[in-house]
C-alpha cells in the first residue's frame, strides 16, 4: 500500500473480474463470452479500414454509430450515449447521477462492480434482499431512495423481470432508474419501450455479449435527451474521444449484419435450454436463465470442490464465494462441443 494513495484509494475493494489464466489452453466457460466469432461484416469492415486513418482522433460525438444505435431502437440520435464498454457507461451514470446520493438501491445479489462504483464515487446503498427464489420482488424498491439500478437479465442468477414489472417500478419513483440489459438479448425484454413514458430511466446496452465484441470495449446508453446530456458532461470532462475509429466501424458493421446476429442468439439459447436440461439430470438445481450463462448448485457437491476439480481439468466456470450463493456456479454458454465436455467431466465428476 503506497504512502502517496488518497484514502478513498485506501478505502476501495476492487471489482474482481474472471480469470484470464495464460497457464494452459482451458474451455472457457467463466467470463460470459460469446463463444461464437463476430459477424463476417465486421471482419470485412476492419479489413477495409483505411490505416492512415488512425493518425487522426475519432468523432468525439460518435455520430455515425449513434445514429445506427438511433435507428435500430427507434429513439433520436440525441437519446444515445456511446462509450468504452457498458462499464465506463455505468461508471458515468455513478458519476453524473448517484455520486454522494445518501441511498441508491440495488439487488444483494448482483453485479458486483455496482458496490465498488458507490466506494469509488462516494455513494450510500442499500443492497435489496433477493426472495428466496433469488427473484426480485419489486415491492422492496418502493421506499425513498437516490437511485435504483438493477440488471436485467440480473448476474449472476440469469433470472428476469418482465417490462410489466419495471413500468410498475418506474411508476413509484421519480428517482434515476438504471436497467442493466447487458444479457437482454438471450430471452428477456428490453425496457427500451419504456423511455418514452419515463425520463427517469435510462438503459445500459453491450456489444460484448451477443456481438461478439468484448475485445473491443463498446457500451452504450438509451434515454431521455436530459440524461444524456448529463452523461456527455462527465464524458467531456473526463475522455472527450472515448470510442476509437476501429471499434465504431466493427459496431456499425456489426448492427447492419442482423441475421448472423439472431443466428448467433439462437444458436446459444438452444445450447443454454440443453445444458440446463443435461445439469438437471444429473441433480443440479439450475436457476431459469435469460442470459449466455445458467447458474447452478448441486446438493451434495459443494461448489468450491466442483471449481477446483473442473480447473484440473481444463474446464473454467465461475465460483462466487458470497453470502447465499457460495454453493453456486455461474457457467458460461460455450459452444455445442464445449458444453458436452463440461457434461462429461461433470459426470465423472459426480
């Protein structure tokens, strides 16, 4: 611990991303990647990138990609915010709408990078009890608060709230509400539909999940004009050019190529709905899953000895040790080839 830190850096606990182990070739099965490549469109769009091109800054407005995410959700260009990943975008919105709020709300059981943002920016919580079936009970938000995010499909679970039960939310708060839809498009609904009725929500989108583009690092956020401004304050005073030339290209091409992209969606529901089915069968309990992971807890193998011995044998999920949910693995949806390696070696296993 340096001497030169603030106390706030004293202070911080880090949020702890999945391993990227460089020991050995793993199926990797513990980040929510996709584990399918980006569309043949983004690869010929950065192929025919003209180079010298990246001897000059990018649009620090992003026009071109925002305009594509405007069209394709139905919103005007002015209700879209882009930037470096779903997390430099929640880290904005901590920013310009929660920092030094008394009380924001958000699931026990969530993402974890939520509880590090209110450390960083100096934000008072309260983490939400989940049910005991690990759904979220939408009466428990309506209470005075500074905010309320929640993802959706949630994670680690996969479980998801209807749009019913958000429009239910957003009609008991004047508060921010942050929808977290970085899983939404393997099943769940998108509250994009409710921006219109609300200018207090705002809703936080990826391109790494059903894109196939994590390697790239693009966000972004949907809402009213006023929130988005408010973003591009922060954005402004913090990285006026957050989005680079190569990654507003790859995203372009990549929304303009919709049937790879519901191809690649099915493809990975169909072997999500078969993976839960084959864990069953050997006595998992599989929580219903909208997202590319299921999450998963056996009766008499604890959850720690099933990660360590899958490691061993080239096979990486993900283990939380947390409170309620240290007998859980969250598992990542691979490929059909994968997913039956995992079965077998879980066999074995059992």
């Amino acid at each position: 611990m340096s001497k030169l830190w603030t106390d706030l850096v004293r202070q911080l606990k880090p949020y702890i991303p999945g391993e990227q182990p460089q020991d050995q070739q793993y199926i990797k099965l513990n980040t929510n990647e996709n584990p399918y490549p980006p569309s043949p469109a983004v690869t010929r769009a950065i192929n025919s990138f003209a180079i010298d091109d990246l001897r000059r800054y990018p649009d620090p407005e992003s026009r071109e990609l925002r305009q594509a995410l405007a069209t394709r959700t139905g919103l005007g260009l002015e209700q879209v915010f882009v930037g470096n990943g779903s997390d430099e975008v929640l880290a904005h919105s901590f920013k310009a709408f929660f920092e030094g709020q008394d009380k924001i709300l958000f699931p026990d059981i969530g993402y974890s990078f939520y509880p590090v943002y209110c450390s960083l920016f100096q934000t008072g919580y309260q983490a939400i009890p989940l049910d005991s079936n690990f759904a979220i009970n939408i009466e428990d938000y309506w209470q005075p608060n500074g905010g309320i995010i929640i993802a959706n499909p949630n994670a680690p679970t996969g479980i998801t709230l209807a749009p019913a039960a958000i429009r239910e939310l957003l009609d008991h708060t004047d508060s921010l509400v942050i929808i977290d839809e970085a899983y939404v498009d393997f099943g769940a609904d998108s509250a994009i539909a409710l921006i219109a009725d609300f200018p207090n929500l705002l809703v936080i989108q990826t391109f790494s999940k059903s894109r196939s583009l994590a390697g790239l690092r693009l966000g972004y956020a949907l809402g009213h004009v006023d929130l988005i401004e408010g973003l591009n304050r922060v954005k402004n005073s913090f990285n006026s050019y957050p989005v680079d030339q190569l990654g507003s290209v790859a995203a372009i091409a990549s929304l303009a190529d919709e049937d790879y992209y519901q191809l690649c969606k099915k493809r990975i529901i169909r072997t999500r709905d078969w993976l839960s089915d084959a864990l069953t069968n050997l006595g998992f309990e599989v929580l219903p899953s909208n997202s590319n992971f299921v999450f998963v807890r056996h009766a008499s193998h604890p959850a720690s000895d099933l990660y360590v011995e899958l490691k061993k044998a080239g096979i990486l999920v993900r283990h939380f040790n947390s409170l309620r949910i240290e007998n859980f693995l969250r598992i990542s949806i691979g490929t059909d080839d994968e997913c039956e390696s995992l079965i077998e070696v879980m066999k074995r296993l059992l």
